[in-house]
C-alpha cells in the first residue's frame, strides 16, 4: 500500500511531538532523572509505531465505493445482461450471464452497454433488448449469434451440399433460427454419424462424447443422413459393420482398423515367420477381431514385462506396473 506525502508528515509530527514531551532539555532536570528519560523517549517512540499502525489498518480497510457497479472487487460502468451463450463486447462476463465493462464500444442507454441500435417507433418489436420511449430506439443484444442487426440461435459453416435457410454471410456462414437436419453444439449439420469413441471424424466434422460426428459435407459416402467412408456390394448378404441398402450395398466406417474392406479390432505386427489368425497384409501387420496376448488401452501387445524388472527404459507403451511391446 502506498502512503501519501501528508499521512508520513503525520507520523513524523506524532513521533516529535510525543518523543519530546517525554525527554528533558533541562541539564540540571536531566541530571537527576537519569536512566528515567531514556524510558520515557523509548515509550514515546512505541505509542508512535502504536499510532502508525492503527492509522494503516484504517486506510487499507476503507474501500472506496463504486459509483456504478461492483464485480468481483472491480469498479465497472456498464453491466448488460447477455446471457449464458452471448459473448460480452468488451468486459467480463459473470456466470449468471452479466457482462461488466469500464467502457461501451458500441450503444450505451441506462447503465447498459448494447451491440446494436435500430429505429423501432412505438411498436413493441424490441425482443432481445430495452425500447427507449423518447427516442423509439431500441437497444439490444444477440444472446446467441449476431449479424448485419438481427439476432440468429446458429451459426452454420457453409459446405458444398449444405442449404442454408436464413442469412448467408461473405465468410461462408449461414445464420438462422432453425435446424433443417442435425444440431449439436449450437450449430446445424447435414450428416450425423456413428464413429465409436476412438474413431475419427471421416469428413472434418466435429465429435460428441458419445461418438457421433457431425458434419456439413460428405466426402466418401452419404446414406439416410449420415456419412461413410467405404460402400461394397454385399447383394443378399449380411452387413455387420454398417447399413445396408435396399439395393444390396453396405455403408461403414471403422471404428478401429480398416484392410481389404474389413473392419477390425487390432492391428498387429508380425514377423515373416508368425501365424496371423486374421487377415495379413503386405506389410507384415495381422487384422483381428481378438487379441490372444495382452490388451492395454485398446491395442494388443505380444508382450509384457514388470516395471520393476526394467533397467528403467521401455520399448514400448507403459502403464504404471508394466511396459507392454510387440
């Protein structure tokens, strides 16, 4: 904390004054008294460090009050209420969806700081906002997305196949109110598909906790609103990794592993001389839908040694008491 000028002039006054008032000047006097003016001028300095403290403490806990509003030990001008999803102009957003700011960048009416301002008259089409009743002015802000003055619930990036059914802007965005097919996250898509946890998403879409990818565009194969990335022909036959059509094709992404239009579960090295219970490839590896040796994290290992075995490196994945390795 910082003292100003006139609080240490202060101090300096009370520790003279009172450490004189409490010595001698007379030699004679002083003679006699002795060692009892030296305690006298040492109490005089204690009451002033007494009196210094006090005056301290009171200075740090007199907070000046703010002359608009208070937030989080700030002083601020505005606060406007955007709401859990609305952005703050400038400020700082409170969790019950109020943004503080010390100055408005864009409309300031009643204490309030709003993104935009539009001629309403008398009517009462003010919705996301405060109608001012001299002006006809009405101030407000998006809750969710913004643009060219009208609030929108989504905003959708705009793919090859993707309709937009309400404003497209220059950067390729689409905002609107409704959702034509899949919503997630607070925007709208054209495909939704099952990928599986450790999968990815085929087509730059964007992945759920749940597994499902939601994109705009579909680059491989599209089939009752969701996107694959192999199609065969399976004619009467049965279509265990995916959906088939009524004209015989099978529609699937893998969830795992992927080789000759199979779907599987581990992808195993193998050497020239070791059997492969599943399909292998040209390239030494064994696709397989069961691990007979360890599994840890998803994947089969060949192999597994103790922690406490190892000189302290590990050729492989480590867990906290085993190094696994194929």
């Amino acid at each position: 904390m910082v003292i100003s000028s006139q609080t240490k002039y202060i101090f300096a006054h009370v520790c003279a004054v009172e450490a004189s008032s409490r010595a001698v000047s007379d030699p004679r006097q002083a003679r006699k008294l002795g060692h009892a003016s030296i305690g006298l001028s040492v109490s005089g300095i204690v009451i002033c460090v007494v009196v210094a403290v006090v005056v301290v403490l009171v200075l740090m806990t007199s907070v000046p009050s703010c002359d608009h509003y208070s937030y989080q030990g700030h002083c601020y001008a505005y606060k406007t209420y955007a709401g859990s999803s609305g952005s703050c102009v400038a400020g700082v957003k409170s969790s019950s969806g109020y943004c503080y700011s010390t100055y408005c960048t864009d409309y300031n009416y009643g204490g309030s700081c709003y993104e935009y301002r539009k001629y309403v008259g008398t009517s009462d089409s003010c919705v996301n906002g405060v109608r001012s009743s001299s002006t006809g002015y009405c101030y407000y802000s998006c809750p969710h997305y913004g643009y060219d003055g009208s609030c929108y619930k989504y905003k959708s990036r705009l793919g090859i196949s993707y309709t937009c059914n309400g404003v497209t802007s220059s950067d390729n965005y689409c905002y609107h109110n409704s959702c034509l097919k899949y919503e997630y996250a607070g925007a709208c898509y054209n495909y939704e598909t099952y990928v599986g946890i450790s999968a990815s998403c085929i087509s730059g879409g964007v992945k759920s906790p749940s597994g499902y990818c939601y994109s705009t565009d579909c680059r491989y194969y599209s089939y009752l609103g969701s996107c694959y990335m192999h199609r065969k022909s399976v004619g009467w036959g049965s279509c265990d990794d995916g959906v088939k059509s009524s004209t015989g094709y099978c529609y699937y992404t893998c969830p795992h592993y992927e080789y000759d239009g199979s779907c599987y579960t581990y992808k195993i090295p193998v050497g020239y001389f070791e059997m492969c219970s599943g399909a292998r490839s040209s390239d030494d590896y064994c696709y397989q839908n069961y691990c007979p040796y360890y599994i840890y994290r998803g994947s089969c290992y060949r192999r597994r040694d103790n922690i406490g075995h190892l000189d302290g490196s590990c050729k492989g994945v480590k867990s906290s008491s085993y190094c696994y390795y194929n």
